[in-house]
C-alpha cells in the first residue's frame, strides 16, 4: 500500500493516505487530476471496479467532497479517492469513460448537490426528482422547512400548542395574570 | 442423437412440487424492510410531551395537541404530537432527537382511505393497526443526537472537601457553562415547576449566547437570589427536564450561578432595571430571609419604601444561619442581599418584632406588613432525657457554626433526622474532626433531604443508622453531663395502608445504644407565633397564618394590611418557594396600596 501511496504522491500529488482498515484506505488528490488518478488506478494499479461514487457537502470549508469507492478483487482490497470542488463552482470531469456506469452516480449528484460533470450522457436530465424546481435539495442549505412552507398548503384545521403556554394556563393560570 | 435429448424435457417436471424462486403475483403483502421508516409510534406513558420532535421536523409535519385522559403535570405537559403526513417526509429526525425515546415508527407504509383528514393523527393517543410493532425504524443503539450525559461538575474530592469549609462545588468554566446550556431543548417543561416559574429556557439561551446581562435580567424577574439559589436550590426544575427523561438532566441550578457568579455586583445595576418613581408607601417586613428579602426587592422595584426587621445580627435567615459555607459561602449570600440593599432597602439588624417592637405599632407606622418568619424553634426528640445537657439543636448548631463560635461537639457525635439540616449539621460535625453517626427512623429512600446531600454525607466519612426510633437519651456512666447515651429501637417498615408510605414499627427486643459526646436532634423545625396577638386579626390555622392567594392574611380595621409568606405558611419549605411567596406578595401589596387589587 505504502508503495502506491507514494507513486500517487509523486506521480498527481496525492496526500492523506489513510488505512481505515487492512484491506481499505483512503487519499485525496485534487479535483483537477481525478480523471488521470482514476486511469491510472484502473490500468496501472488494479483497481479494475467503480463500486460508487458520491459526494458530501462540506459547507464549512466552502467544498464538495467528491468520494470515489474502488475495488481491486484479485487483491480484495478497497480505495477510496476524495477530492474537494469548490462549492461556488461545482465543475469536475466526467469518468465515464473509464467506467460505463459512472454517469448514473454522475447524474445523481449533478440533481442531488448541483455539481455539474460536462460531457457525461444525459447529466442534466431529471433523476428521481421528477418536476423538481426547488435548489439542489442535498446542500446543506437547502432550508426544507421554508421550502415546504412555500411549496406546500396547510390543511386547515391544524393548530399547535406551546408546552410552557399550555402548562401554565393548566397549572398556575394565576401567573398569566 | 443421445439419450439424454430424449430424457430432457420429462427431468424438468421432477421440479414442478418445489418451492418456486420467483414471486407468485398478483402481489398481495408487501412488506415493509425491517428497518423501514414507516407511520409513527409514541409510547405516550413515556412521552413528556416537549415538543422537541415539533421543534426539529423540517416540514412543519407536527402539532403538540392535547391528549384525552393526559393533564399536564410537574415534567408532563400533557400534550401529545400529532403527526400530518400530508407533509411528513419520513425523515426520522423526531425519532432520532426524541428526548424520551418514546417516539419510533413502524415499517408499515400501506395507507389508503378516500378522507384525506384521517392521515393525521396521534400516534400512541389514537390507536392504530400498526401500534407496538416490533419492527421498522428506532434510533440506532448509541445513537444520540442530544448529549444525555452532564457536563461533570468540578468538585472538591471528598477527603480534602472534609477538612475545610471550602465550597465544595467549584462552578463552570465558560467553556463548560456553554456545552452545557447546549443540552437544554428549550422545551419549558421545567418552568410549572419552579415555584418562581422562573424563565429557564430564556437564561440557559442567554448562557448560550454569551449574553451575562440578559441573563442576570432574566434571573431577576422572578428571583433575586441567584446566587444562593444557583447553590443551594431545591432544583425541582431538574425533576421535570425532558432531557432528564433519557439522560441526566440539564444542570439547571448550575447554570443559574454561572450566570450570577460572572457578574460582578458593581454592574449589576447596569443590567437590571430600575425602580419606579417613590410612591411615597412604607412597607415594614419581618425576617430578612430569601422570601422576606425578595418580597423586599419587588416592592421597592415597585418603588414603595421598605424596612426589613431582622432579629439576628446579619441578613440572610436559614440560607446564613442554616445552610453551611462550604454549600454556600458567605461572600455568595452577600452579593445577593447587597443588591437588594443597594435599592434603598433600609435592613435594621438585631430587632426582634414582639420583643423590640410590636406587630400592632408596624400596622401604625407603615402601609401594610409582611411577615416572613420562618420556622425558628426546632422540635425535640419527645423522649425521655431529650433536655439532656448533650443533646443539642441542629438548626443551634448550624447557627453557632456561622457566628464563628466554638461548637464543642466532641468526638462521637450522633445526629438525630434525615432531613437537609441533619445532613448539614452532620457534615458540619465531619469538619469538626467528630465520628458521625446520622440515625433515622425510615430508611435512606425516604428521607426528605436531597439525594445529593445524603451521597455526600456518607462519602464524607458518616455512618448511616436507617429504621432507628429513638427510645431515649441517659447519662453516659463515668461522664455524666459529658456524654450521654442515645438509646433506640431497630425497626422494621410495614406497608400498613396500602398506597401510603410505609412506617417503622418497632422490632421487639431489638434496643440498640451508642455512646456519644453530643447527639444532635434535627427532626424539623416549627414557627414562632408569639410575636402576633389576637388583636393584630392575623387569622391562624395549626400554627399557620392563614392566606389567600397573595399571602394576604388580614386588612381587618385598625391597621395596615398584613401579608405573610415562606415557610411560615407554605408547604414546601424551601428558598425557592418562600422567595415566590415574597414576589406574589409584592405584586398584593403594591394592588392594595395602588387600590387596583380593593
């Protein structure tokens, strides 16, 4: 592992390594060299199977964490690839031409998070928000409540009681006086 | 062609009485994944009502509705949550933050009736098919989105605490007040049983803010003793805390001294209000303990004139001469009735109303009274030698320690009560460098003083004596007049009415005696009435003053009003409550003598 660690640090700048486990580890490299780290990775270095790939909104450092999962079978051993895009400008490139179901993953987080994959097949098509207008409902500040109250009618009839009120006007009414 | 080929065809048929690997369709049930997040489940005995699950749900999907057959009560608002699925997205947040964890949800998602109103409902309250379904989703086993622990307080470890009077409870740090005050859900539930009904959420929020002087403000709406009562509270508050209700529950007392503890008194007056225009009444008050003094600061907020008769030579009644200073040290206590005296409140020291002066010239001189006496005259151990040289007063000796006067206790000291001044005065005698014996008549559980007190008796070095009656008090032989022996009878508790609390009845031939150099008798305290005469028109009931609903207890002709309180007239015997009497009676006397309340 050692050895491949230091072959992505001198050939792409990769840093971090991380053993979570024996037979799983972690790196990040910068978005900018993804596609090349991945070719390599699938070609040179064995990790010949895409399992995932999905991302994380790291809003306190104004990034998307891109996660790229990574299975060498022969090996039976895990990879998993971070890298950070800027949140402001959420443009990576496309895998799917190292593996054919990259576009998928690519198209749910282009619905999901806002993160745009240029040339990756049918990117911009709905996924399983159907008819979604709202902004990308996984950032973290995408404000649920407020889109529901704007989005959504009350039904009538609904009315809600605030602990505190209710107990005094139950218990000692003579101090709501 | 081969056999085989012939064969073939007829092999498969040997299949034909197996199980198939495909689904039979039509697809009648379709159940839900295990953990599948289905229609919710409360366990509404174990919901607190509080309104966390409303606070936290992202689609405004819940409503805290009141239950049928659910009144609210001390930590039980008697709500319920109603759940809309109109607009439940099935999120689980309630579930994850619920502070009871009564709230769950099933794995049942197949719903359908033509009356969309049906699908809200509340679940645990309204009965449904899917009601205590072993499956769908609970919050994972250590999975917490609320802190249930409390951030530990640091204290003086007991060997060192037992040799000095230091106080004990060191207070948090910035750091720690806001972990914290992070706990708390802001649900309010504590509030109805605060017998100030102080504003809680809104000083634990003004902690979390960094706000010292909201919070100082907020503290003095409803309790002008922070201080002491940030230290030495009853804490009922913390009783009814729903996070209580799944963990330990937020230190509510606590925080209250943080908040008190990081103002200093010289900026008090620049974050508390100030006193209205001078009305130009006198108002003359007995006792200047915590309910004499707060009924002191409101009315003098109100901007009446106000005298405080106090018969010791210092203010600040059982908070001084009844709880010791490693609980509440002096300087704690004097910040506290300085700011009080720091209005104008005049504090006459040393005048005893009876024997000074009469009740009947205060109803002359001023516009109306409030007495705030307490409960002076401790009860004796009603056995035979109880007037013995050895046996001693516990609230005497509380007192005496608080004067700075030489005790005497000697070695073997016995303390006689399970109460708050038992514990007290057998900690105290710890200080002393005594062996202590604490014997009481019931067992451990049902003593009246706080759990915590009693844990830190015993950790301190006393022995407890639990199912003790005492039978009588004997000169010691060989030490007459210098020891004595307490003589009782071991007892067993008998349920003797059920729903009741059960009695010690005595075990037959089980006497017991121990040898001791004092025997302190803390078995509570009664009033001292002597000082109103029949002429004054209090009206007095079994040794109490009888009130209406702000402490007015006469404005017969003839004199002023006169209002009572505290201990003398309540229940519950403690700082708090006696310091919400002296606030109710404030707001009394300021309605009368403003002809609001006539």
């Amino acid at each position: 592992m050692n050895e491949l660690a230091k072959e992505l640090a001198g050939r792409y700048g990769a840093r971090g390594w991380h053993d979570i486990r024996k037979d799983l580890a972690s790196v990040e490299v910068d978005a900018i060299r993804i596609r090349d780290v991945m070719a390599y990775l699938r070609d040179e270095a064995g990790y010949g199977h895409l399992s995932f790939m999905t991302a994380i909104d790291n809003i306190e450092r104004g990034a998307f964490t891109l996660s790229y999962a990574l299975r060498d079978h022969d090996a039976r051993r895990g990879l998993i690839v971070h890298a950070d895009v800027d949140r402001a400008e959420p443009t990576v490139d496309s895998i799917h031409l190292l593996w054919g179901q990259a576009w998928t993953y690519q198209r749910e987080m282009r619905e999901w998070f806002g993160i745009d994959f240029p040339g990756s097949p049918r990117v911009d098509e709905e996924f399983v928000l159907e008819g979604w207008e709202g902004p990308p409902m996984m950032r973290r500040d995408f404000d649920s409540l407020a889109y529901s109250d704007a989005t959504y009618a009350e039904r009538p009839g609904r009315v809600t009681h605030d602990p505190a009120s209710h107990m005094r006007e139950k218990l000692y009414p003579e101090a709501a006086q | 062609m081969d056999i085989k080929d012939f064969i073939a065809p007829f092999a498969v048929w040997k299949r034909a009485f197996e199980k198939p690997f495909t689904v039979k369709k039509p697809i009648d049930e379709r159940p839900g994944a295990p953990r599948y997040r289905g229609f919710h489940m409360n366990d509404a005995d174990a919901c607190v009502g509080c309104g966390t699950c409303e606070a936290i749900c992202m689609n405004n999907a819940i409503d805290l509705v009141p239950a049928a057959g659910r009144e609210a009560k001390d930590g039980d608002s008697g709500l319920r949550p109603r759940i809309d699925y109109g607009r439940c997205c099935w999120c689980a947040l309630c579930v994850d933050i619920c502070p009871s964890g009564s709230l769950s949800m099933s794995n049942e998602y197949v719903w359908i009736d033509r009356d969309p109103d049906v699908f809200r409902y509340v679940p645990g309250v309204e009965a449904k098919p899917w009601d205590g379904s072993a499956l769908g989703y609970r919050r994972a086993e250590g999975y917490r989105l609320l802190d249930e622990d409390r951030v530990p307080m640091p204290e003086l470890g007991h060997a060192e605490a037992v040799a000095s009077f230091l106080e004990l409870v060191r207070g948090y740090s910035r750091a720690q007040a806001e972990k914290e005050a992070d706990r708390c859900v802001s649900c309010g539930l504590c509030i109805a049983s605060c017998p100030a009904h102080m504003d809680i959420p809104g000083y634990i929020k003004a902690v979390r803010d960094g706000d010292m002087d909201e919070g100082l403000r907020l503290l003095y709406e409803t309790n002008p003793f922070p201080e002491a009562c940030g230290r030495v509270c009853t804490h009922r508050c913390e009783e009814a805390c729903s996070i209580g209700s799944g963990g330990d529950p937020v230190a509510i007392r606590w925080l209250k001294r943080y908040i008190a503890d990081q103002v200093e008194l010289s900026d008090y007056a620049k974050a508390l209000p100030r006193g209205a225009a001078p009305s130009g009444k006198k108002v003359a008050i007995v006792g200047a303990g915590p309910g004499g003094l707060s009924a002191a600061y409101y009315l003098s907020m109100q901007g009446h004139a106000v005298t405080v008769f106090e018969a010791e030579e210092a203010a600040g009644g059982m908070l001084r001469y009844g709880i010791p200073e490693y609980r509440l040290p002096y300087p704690a206590l004097d910040k506290d009735i300085g700011y009080i005296e720091s209005l104008g409140v005049s504090i006459s020291r040393g005048v005893s109303i009876g024997k000074d002066i009469e009740l009947s010239k205060l109803r002359t001189d001023f516009d109306a009274v409030y007495l705030s006496t307490g409960l002076p005259v401790a009860y004796g151990l009603e056995v035979p030698g109880e007037d013995h040289p050895r046996v001693l007063d516990g609230v005497a000796v509380l007192a005496r320690a608080t004067r700075g006067e030489e005790l005497g206790l000697g070695g073997r000291v016995a303390v006689i009560g399970g109460g708050n001044v038992a514990m007290d005065a057998a900690r105290t005698a710890l200080r002393h460098g005594a062996t202590v014996d604490i014997l009481y008549r019931r067992r451990e559980e049902d003593m009246p003083a706080d759990a915590d007190e009693v844990r830190e008796a015993k950790a301190e070095g006393a022995r407890l004596v639990e199912k003790a009656i005492p039978l009588e008090v004997r000169d010691a032989p060989d030490a007459a007049g210098e020891a004595a022996l307490f003589i009782w009878n071991e007892a067993t508790m008998v349920q003797k009415e059920p729903g009741k609390r059960p009695v010690p009845e005595p075990i037959p031939g089980a006497v017991r005696e121990g040898r001791y150099d004092s025997i302190i008798a803390a078995i509570g305290q009664g009033p001292d009435l002597s000082f109103i005469a029949e002429s004054d028109g209090v009206p007095v009931k079994r040794f109490r003053p009888v009130v209406d609903s702000f402490g007015m207890a006469t404005r017969a002709a003839g004199g002023a009003p006169v209002f009572a309180g505290g201990d003398l007239v309540n229940d519950r015997k403690d700082a708090i409550s006696a310091i919400a009497d002296g606030h109710r009676a404030a707001i009394g006397i300021d309605r009368l003598l403003y002809g609001k309340g006539a």
